[in-house]
C-alpha cells in the first residue's frame, strides 16, 4: 500500500490502511466496529440509515473497537434493517455495512 502524506507518497510497514469492520455481521443486539489500532481514539464514527439519516454518532471505545448497542441518539432501539456506519480520521473515510437482525 501507499499512502499520500504532506511529504508526498510515502509506503512502509507502519503504514496501515485505514479500514472500518462491523463484527458480528448480522446481529441483533449490537455490534463491534474495529479500526486498525494506530488510528482508535481518533476517528469518528457515525451510524446511517439506508436514508442517509444519521442515527447515531459513536464513541464508546475498547482499545480499538467501538460498540454499537444498536441504539438511536435518543435511545431508542433502531428497528431492523441496513445501516452505514462510517469511521471519518482526518483527510480519510472508510464505511461497512451492518445488518441489524
């Protein structure tokens, strides 16, 4: 992989891609969302209807994993169905879809 940085392109083993992954995929519960541990702490998740509502906005953090309880920003459970949740870290985005049982 390369990676753009303001010193130009730049590749290496430090180097990792920036990913969002929702385990377990589907779930009726709640849900996992991991980042590659260099980037935890600092992105911003956020949950999305299908719409493009947004549903939530994450922060619960357990060493590189965030948790979804599967909750609205007013606390109410969101019903079945597909969700976007995206990780945003500076300049990056990456997305996973999620199904909710």
């Amino acid at each position: 992989y390369f990676y753009w940085s303001d010193m130009g392109i730049e590749g290496g083993e430090d180097m990792q891609e920036f990913v969002v992954t929702a385990v377990p995929n589907p779930s009726g519960s709640g849900v996992s969302i991991e980042v590659p541990s260099i980037y935890a702490g600092e992105v911003e998740i956020l949950v999305y209807d299908l719409a493009g509502k947004l549903v939530s906005r994450i922060t619960e953090l357990n060493g590189s994993t965030y948790s979804w309880d599967c909750r609205d920003a007013s606390g109410e459970e969101v019903p079945s169905g597909t969700y976007m949740i995206k990780g945003i870290f500076e300049d990056r985005s990456a997305s996973a879809r999620f199904v909710k049982l």
